[in-house]
C-alpha cells in the first residue's frame, strides 16, 4: 500500500482506474502522517470454524447460571424407547446419543454463554425425516430445538433443559438454480459460505454476508431474520426470500417453495416464519433471490474524530456512491483495540482515531465505480470529514479489511465475559446511546476503575441499517452489573423509537424484554399465533416470547 496526498487523488483517478486498483492516501502529502497502515496478510480469524465451543473453558448450563427457569412438566423426559424409533426414522448414523463429549457442542452456544442437558442430537437428512420426528415428538409431547450452524447469539439454537436437538446440517443439498431470474432452491442445512462460493461460479452471489458465514446455515439465516453486512443494498429476507419448505410442529410438510417475485393470493404464510427463531416450525427448504455478483468491488477505510463525522460521510457516501453502495460499517477506537488485544499479529493498525468507518461498493465497472470512489474519497479528506485512509488493492486486501471488521464478535468471544447487544434506533442517536452506557456503568460503580467488574464498552456495526452492537466486556457476569444495564438498556432504545434487537433475535436473552418494543395486542397476538401452530408447546420452548 502506498499513501498519496488529497491533492493529488484527482490526478492518480484515471492512473488508479488504469491499474484496476485501489490506493491509500493521506490528508495532506506535506504533512509527517502515517497512513493507516493495517499489516494483514491473512484473516486474522477463521470463519469457517465449525463451533466455537471451547471445552477447554468451562461453560455452566443456563440454568445455574440465569436460575428462575423451571422445566415444562407436561413434556415427557426421553427414554430408550423414543431413541429406538429415532434410530428406525434417521438411522443409527443419523444421531448422537448419550455421550457428553460428543453432545457438548450441540448444547453449547458459539459464545459459550448458554449450556443446555440435551441427551440427544437429531441429523435428519430429508424433509419427510423431519416431518416424522416432529409427528413423534408432538405425539409424545418431547420438545425440540431447532438447530442450524449454531452460531446465534441469543442462547435460541441450544436447549435450555433436555429438549431434543433437531440439527438440519445433514440437509445440505442444492435443489436448483434459474440463472434467468436468479433464484436459488436449496435444502434449509447449506451453509451459507457453501452457498456463496457455488453461485460464485455462476456468476451470482448470496444476498446476505455475516462474519458466521462459513458455519450458519440458511435456514438459519431466515429463522433469525439475520441482517448482516450487506443489508444496506440488497435488504432484508422479507424481501429476498421468496418461499420457503416448512414442517409445522405436528409434522405437517407446508409446501410454500414458490420461485415467483409477484404473487398476491391470500396472507403471505411464509412471512411468519422469516425470524420466528425455530418456534412455530422447521424450515426445511428454501427459495431466494440472488443478485448479480458484481465485477468491480472496491473496499475503503477511514479514520475518523468522531460520530459526527461518521454521519457526514455515511449521507455524502449515500449521495455521491448512492447505487454502487454495498456495504457501510463503523468502529469505535475500543473495538479495534479489542481486535488488537486478542489478534496475531498484533501490529494490525499503527495509526489510531476514535471512529473508523468500512466502505464498500459494487458495480458493473470498474472504471466508472474507482472515479466514484475517488471523488468522494477526495472530498471527504478536503472537507476534514476523514482524517486518514485506506483503500484496498486487491482481493486479499478487501477480504483482509472486511476481517477486521468481522473479527470483533470472535475477538469478544475471548473475552472472559460480555454481555451483547444489537439494537437499532434512529442513526444519529447511536454514539449518544454507547456515550450514557459508559457514564451509566460508571455510576453505578462498575467501570472505570481498576478491580471493576466491566473493562470496556465496545461499539462497531451497521450504521446504514441504524444497528449498533453494542458489548460490555467484563471480568465476569454479575447481578449487579446485569441490572445496571437491564432494563436501563431497552428503556433508553424504546424512548428513542429503536429496537431491543435488530438482527440477533430474542432467543433466552431477550424474550423478556419484548415489551419494549412491541405493544401488549402484538404480543397476544404472537402467542396466540404460536398456540395455533404449536398448541404442545413442543417447539423451541422457553424462548423468544414472554413468559408472562
Ligand atoms: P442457529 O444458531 O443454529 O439458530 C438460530 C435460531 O434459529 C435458533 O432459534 C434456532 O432454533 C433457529 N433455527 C436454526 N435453523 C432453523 C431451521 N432450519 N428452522 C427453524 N429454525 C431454525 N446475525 C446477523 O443478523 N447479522 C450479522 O452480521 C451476524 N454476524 C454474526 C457473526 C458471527 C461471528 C456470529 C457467531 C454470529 C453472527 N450473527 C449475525 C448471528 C446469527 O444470527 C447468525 O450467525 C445466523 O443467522 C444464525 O444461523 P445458524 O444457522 O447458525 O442458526
Ligand atoms: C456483526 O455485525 O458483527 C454481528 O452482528 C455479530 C456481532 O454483533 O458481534
Ligand atoms: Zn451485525
């Protein structure tokens, strides 16, 4: 990477677009400056990791750890009896049974925070397999937890008690592809990595991208609604997923794989199981619309004073980049030290600023996108907007930035202990929200000194879908750090019209704040929804609504 100064960005325009790459460059060639020099030669985490459970650390079960759970009485504990019809449904390869070892990751969440007692894991490898199980399970009153990639973060994708694990990763197979239209079945298990790279070659992509992306599957993908790094321009599930293979908790196969973009007959069902977190049904398969995979792609970092400053340059990215923006993400300077603290190399980022800002975009060509970029980039830096900033070269360079981007979750996960957010409100609020949190914990005496209990606030995330994720690291969890945040948290987003989870979900962690963000009729009427469905209750229970 080389730096070039403001001035002279104009002239490297038709130079930059020539050599079909990006360039870094400086406020102010004069002046002594070191540009953000990032030092990544690989990514720093791998992606890929199947679970992040780490048997090394020692994960307490949920219910020692958040006591006030009490265990459904109407369902039935497992015998040897029900794994002997399981065995007849999915074969004796088809499950795991009765040993710890090998259920540990199954029962434990990517964050090591929730440990469930399951006795035995499900990996049906066909939707009629599903509809078998769940048909049992609902006779015999057995619950189940629907399992994806298990990289959710809210404690919904492992079980609380003994319930059944239903893994679908097993239901990995792609069903078709219209190159015409783009649209993509495949069975609900595909992870979404799997995914990606096979439309890649089509000349396609998928229309979400998460840093979970080499383990989380589809499906759950869909079930949590995820919204991820590129919302911003292709949007939400609601809208790219166009139908969707369902067992309904009595076994029922709701065939609804419609591959049509416009269709008006009666209420849309499959809206109802986009982020309804595995409790009202099993999504098996799925059709979605894919995007073009673009030619062009330019990835750039900025650094910045402040949250100000980070809004200017989202509205003028918005105004200057507007169709070729893909992506829009922000960091505070305690996220990238987070990064720095628990990766190798740690030279990652010599020069520092309080704010940086993760800029992508796509088009059709490139010629036209680098003088895009170019332009604002120069504009930015003249107005005083960025201080610094980098633009990637090459492929490694862009996968390499967006590495660090994606690394805080993992880099968090090392953390002995943090407590997680993703709430959404209007974007100009988001820094003031991260701003009272710190003084909020630092009045209530659990931050700022040395033997506090909490030893960072740390912010980055979606500012082009207002989301901030916001974590407090700690050295352990604790009541009284747990109720300084709850509810002070979701009170502070629902007076401000956000919500208590843009993307995450409810899961254990939140379904008892749901309150906060939606009215009391809205919460009748989603039980109610989920009595008519799952009258058994068998689905996913203990989660994402209220128990009261
Ligand atoms: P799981 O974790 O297995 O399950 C999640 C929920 O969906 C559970 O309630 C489960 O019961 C249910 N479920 C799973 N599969 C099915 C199914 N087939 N049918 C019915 N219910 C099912 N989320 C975002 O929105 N945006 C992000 O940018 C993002 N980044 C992440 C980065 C990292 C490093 C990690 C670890 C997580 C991230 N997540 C993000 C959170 C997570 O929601 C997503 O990883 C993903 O959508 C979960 O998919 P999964 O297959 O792992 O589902
Ligand atoms: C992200 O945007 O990185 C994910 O939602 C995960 C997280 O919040 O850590
Ligand atoms: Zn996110």
């Amino acid at each position: 990477m080389h730096s070039i100064g403001s001035t002279a960005i104009r002239r490297m325009a038709t130079r930059a677009t020539r050599m079909s790459t990006a360039f870094t460059f400086t406020k102010n060639v004069t002046q002594q400056h070191l540009p953000l020099r990032l030092g990544l030669t690989q990514p720093l985490f791998n992606s890929a990791r199947l679970y992040a459970t780490d048997k090394e650390k020692v994960v307490a079960y949920t219910v020692d750890k958040f006591p006030g759970y009490v265990r459904n009485e109407n369902f039935k504990e497992l015998t040897e009896n029900d794994v002997t019809y399981f065995k007849s449904i999915v074969g004796e390869n088809g499950l795991v049974y009765g040993n710890e070892d090998d259920l540990f990751a199954f029962n434990t969440d990517w964050m090591n925070k929730f440990r469930g007692k399951s006795q035995l894991v499900l990996k049906p490898k066909t939707t009629q397999q599903v509809s078998d199980i769940l048909k049992y399970c609902n006779e015999q009153k057995l619950a189940v937890v629907p399992q994806g990639g298990n990289t959710g973060l809210v404690g919904g994708s492992v079980p609380v008690f003994d319930e059944v694990v239903l893994n679908l990763q097993g239901m990995n197979k792609i069903r078709g592809f219209d190159s015409v239209s783009g649209i993509l079945t495949a069975d609900a298990g595909c992870v979404l990595e799997v995914l990606d790279n096979w439309l890649a070659e089509k000349g396609y992509m998928m229309p979400l991208d998460l840093g979970a992306k080499g383990s989380c599957h589809i499906g759950g993908n869909i079930a949590t609604n995820a919204g991820g790094l590129r919302l911003l321009r292709y949007g939400s599930l609601h809208g790219t997923v166009l139908g969707l293979e369902v067992v309904l908790p009595d076994g029922t196969i709701l065939d609804n794989m419609s591959t049509l973009r416009k269709d008006n007959t009666g209420y849309d069902l499959k809206q109802l199981f986009i982020g309804s977190e595995g409790t009202i049904g099993v999504i098996t398969g799925v059709s979605i619309l894919t995007p073009h995979r673009s030619k062009a792609v330019n990835v750039a970092l900025l650094g910045l004073e402040s949250f100000e400053d980070v809004q200017k340059a989202f509205k003028q990215s918005r105004i200057e980049l507007s169709e070729i923006l893909s992506a829009f993400e922000f960091w505070d300077i305690n996220a990238l030290h987070m990064f720095k603290k628990h990766a190798t190399p740690k030279e990652v980022m010599q020069s520092e600023y309080p704010f940086y800002v993760l800029i992508e975009t796509s088009g059709s060509n490139k010629d036209h996108d680098d003088e895009k970029l170019t332009t604002y980039l120069e504009n930015m830096m003249e107005e005083g907007v960025a201080q610094d900033g980098v633009v990637a070269q090459d492929e490694s360079q862009i996968k390499n930035l967006w590495s660090l981007r994606e690394g805080f979750t993992e880099a968090l996960g090392k953390e002995p202990a943090v407590y997680k957010y993703d709430i959404s409100m209007p974007v100009p609020k988001i820094y003031e929200c991260v701003e009272d949190m710190r003084q909020h914990l630092k009045d209530g005496g659990v931050f700022g000194q040395e033997d506090s209990p909490v030893t960072d606030v740390v912010a980055y995330g979606h500012v082009g879908d207002g989301n901030l994720h916001l974590n407090i690291a700690a050295k352990r969890l604790d009541k009284k750090t747990s109720s300084l945040i709850e509810p002070y948290l979701f009170e502070w987003v629902s007076k401000h019209q956000g919500s208590i989870s843009a993307e995450h979900g409810l899961g254990v962690a939140k379904n008892e704040f749901l309150g906060y963000s939606k009215s009391p009729v809205m919460i009748q009427l989603m039980k109610s929804m989920k009595n008519i469905l799952d009258p058994n209750g068998i689905l996913n229970p203990y989660k994402y609504l209220p128990s009261s």
